[in-house]
C-alpha cells in the first residue's frame, strides 16, 4: 500500500523540484532583478546598513516585533538543516561546479526574496487577536481576488510545516545527539518539546526575543568553525574556487567515490539546493517579515536581500569550502554524512564534531520555532484566530513524533508540498509587479 505511494510521490517531486520550477523561480529572479535595476546589487550597502546599522531601533509603523528580529525569525526558518546537508548533497551529485550555480540561485534570490516581502507587507492586516499577517494568500485575496488560491497556498503551509519545519528538523536533532552523544532519541524528543513550548506557545513575540540571540549565536558557532578550516588548508583555496568555476562549465570527471558530473547536473543540483535553502520564491519567509514594524514594505525588503545573502552566500558557501578544501566531496558520501566528514577532516580532535553536531541542533531548532509561525499563519488565515494556540499544541505532539520516529516518507512528502508552494506564491508575485515597482520608485525617490 506504502511503495505505490512513495513512487507517486517521488515521480511528482521529480516535477515539483525538476526543470520547470527551476526554470519558473529563476526566470522569476532574473525577470524582478531586471526590472528593479539589480535591486540586490547596487542596494546590497544599503540594505546591510539597514540591518546592521539598526539591529536594536523597533523601527516605524504598525507591526508587533522589531525589524531585526523579523528577519532573525525567517533566518531562524531558512539557515536549516538544508545548508548542512543539502549543500553537501549538491556537491556529491553535481561535483564542484554545483556550488556556483548555487551561488547564481542565490543573487537571484536576493531579488525575489525582496520582491516578495514588499508585496506581501503591502497587503498586511492584523487578525482578530491583533497580531499582524500577511503573505501570498492575503496578495491573492485583497490584491488579486482570488480567495481561493489563497486558501490553496495557506493550506500547503500549513501541511508542509508540519513535515519540513517541524518532524524532519526534531528528527533531525535527535539522530546527531544519538550518534555524537549516544543520547536515547525519546530524551532528545522530550527536551526539544519542552524547548519549543517555552518559545513558540507565546507567539511570535516570544519566537523573536528568543531567535534575536539565537541566529548570530548559531551563525558564529557554524561561520567560526568554517573559518578555521579554511585558516588550515589556506593553501588548498585556489585549487579549491578553480573546481568550482571548471566543473561549473566543463563539468567533473569522475574520481574516487564520485561518479562523475555533468554540466547540466552541477547546474540542476546546484541551483534547486540553493533554492531549497534560501527558500526565495517559496512564500515562506514574507509572512513573519509581515510582523515587523517598519514605515514602508521597501525598507522591510531590505531586510530580505540581507537574509539571502546570509544563508547562501555566507553559511553555505562555507559548507561547500569545507567539503571541498578537505577532499572529502569524492568520498563517496552525501549529506550530513559528508559535512561531517569534511569538518572531523580539517579540525583536530572532536573539534570537527562539535562543529556539525551543535550547527545541526542549532540550525534544526531554529526552523522549528520559525516554521511553527509559517504554519500557524496558514492555519489562522484558514479558520480564524482562534486557531493558533491549537496549532501550536499540535505542533509540539509532531515534534516529538518527529524525534522518535522514522521519517523518509514524511520527508519526501514535505520536501514536495513546500515546493508546491512556489506556484501559488509566484503567481501572486508575477502579477504584483506593476505594485511592486511603484512602491519601489516611490521609497527609493524618496531617499534622494
């Protein structure tokens, strides 16, 4: 009863995550970066000085968290277990050159993931409670008048959350503490509920003071360690962007335990991980940037510019340096398995451990709080205000079935249902852009 399923599940998500949605996100990118005049490029200074220049300011106008912690909740969702091990995975099937295509998914990226939180802020409204939502299915609604592909869109949310933000990342917490500390997963499972509910039962108030600390501290641990690596094998650096940039174009030959790569496989696995990562065009992250307080939905966009710019070009670009300066991308191995192959390679001792081990607790603890608000949005928009604390009870009961249980099912079908989320979402973008670009010519006319 279980295999037909599973193969109709994975013919469908060979479609969801193959060349047309690849194509239809990075055509998406590429279209809004045109049109904005490479928003990502020449305000990237602008946008950094937003973020960092005024981590502490609440920032202007209606909302119910701080600009920073906006962005440090949809941090806290996007930087997961995917830069860790869907990095990895990138590299043992699309060879070195997977890593610039990844890259290139993540410039274009910077300009959806900004494209959509303006439109998304544009639409914002508070819920019965107070708290203030927004995202594709209130674009859909007010801005283009179709409830019903809204409702679409909230209901994958609020499913696909329940997979990809919460079982996969409580599994995956457990299965590193198990396997680097020999902790029983049930133990694991407890602590991460009682952890969550201490956050997550207070909304997205409490989601933010806690994710505020959390991100830059997860970010150093991580960012630190990578760092060392690549203080270590300085001397492998050259040798290292050469392979990025020939198996990019030429494609890899095979060597060792890796089969060898195409062209065209560097490119699919590089960019469909880069945007399984950065999760620009998906939808996700618009809906907590909906939160912040902020006088105008372009200056809370810079905020997603900067969030792209962290997870892909930051954490994952170090993920790929490791893999490769260690020469542990030809081993044979994928995944989690390979990272940590590649940090225990290149620091001494346990050091390279500690290092995979505490990223992927962190990072997985991170997309639960975020992911929980995700799917709490859908749910709210879906049946009311009064649905959210149910959803977070919930919430807690999967995190710890996630932990306990065996998930390569659920992980397929969510992996599926937060790519169906791309359709719905752009359609609503592609169909903004006329908003779009008045209220981008309207803000940055006004900063002359």
């Amino acid at each position: 009863m279980i295999e037909p399923f599973e193969r109709w599940n994975a013919a469908l998500n060979a479609y969801v995550w193959g060349w047309p949605t690849i194509a239809l996100l990075m055509g998406t990118g590429l279209l809004l970066t045109l049109l904005t005049g490479g928003v990502q490029f020449h305000r990237l200074g602008f946008a950094l000085r937003e973020v960092l220049g005024k981590i502490t300011r609440p920032g202007g106008g209606r909302g119910d968290v701080r600009p920073f912690q906006a962005v440090a909740t949809a941090l806290a969702s996007t930087v997961g277990v995917g830069n860790i091990a869907g990095v990895a995975t990138a590299i043992a099937l699309g060879g070195p050159g997977a890593v610039f295509w990844l890259w290139v998914s993540g410039v274009f990226g910077m300009a959806t993931k900004y494209a959509e939180i303006v439109v998304a802020l544009h639409y914002r409204e508070p819920d019965a409670s107070g708290t203030m939502r927004g995202g594709a299915m209130y674009i859909l609604k007010k801005g283009l008048g179709w409830p019903w592909l809204g409702s679409a869109f909230a209901l994958l949310t609020a499913v696909a959350a329940f997979g990809i933000g919460n079982m996969v990342q409580g599994n995956s917490v457990a299965d590193a503490l198990k396997a680097t500390f020999d902790i029983p997963t049930w133990l694991s499972g407890l602590a991460l509920v009682v952890l969550t509910a201490l956050v997550i039962l207070g909304g997205i108030k409490s989601i933010a003071k806690v994710t505020q600390w959390l991100v830059p501290l997860m970010a150093v641990v991580y960012l630190g360690g990578g760092l060392a690596v690549l203080a270590l094998h300085a001397d492998k650096l050259p040798q290292a962007f050469r392979s990025i940039f020939d198996g990019a174009f030429t494609g890899t030959a095979a060597v060792g335990g890796f089969a060898g790569g195409t062209i065209m496989m560097a490119l699919r696995y590089g960019i469909a991980r880069g945007l399984f990562s950065n999760e620009a065009g998906l939808g996700s992250a618009p809906m907590v940037h909906c939160a912040a307080t902020t006088d105008h939905p372009v200056r809370q966009g810079m905020y997603g510019i900067f969030e792209v710019f962290v997870d892909t070009l930051l954490i994952c670009t170090m993920t790929a340096l490791v893999i490769l300066l260690t020469d542990t991308w030809s081993s044979g191995l994928t995944g989690a398995a390979l990272s940590a192959k590649a940090f225990e390679t290149g620091l001494p001792g346990t050091f390279g451990s500690a290092v995979v081990t505490s990223g992927l607790v962190l990072f997985a603890f991170s997309t639960l709080l975020g992911w929980s608000y995700y799917g709490e949005t859908g749910i709210v928009y879906l049946l009311g205000a009064q649905a959210a604390k149910p959803y977070r009870i919930a919430w807690l009961v999967f995190v710890y079935l996630g932990a306990t249980g065996s998930l390569h099912l659920i992980w397929d079908i969510a992996d599926t249902l937060n790519g169906l989320m791309a359709l719905p979402n752009l359609i609503a973008l592609l169909a903004s852009i006329p908003l779009l670009l008045r209220l981008h010519r309207e803000f940055f006319g006004a900063q002359r």
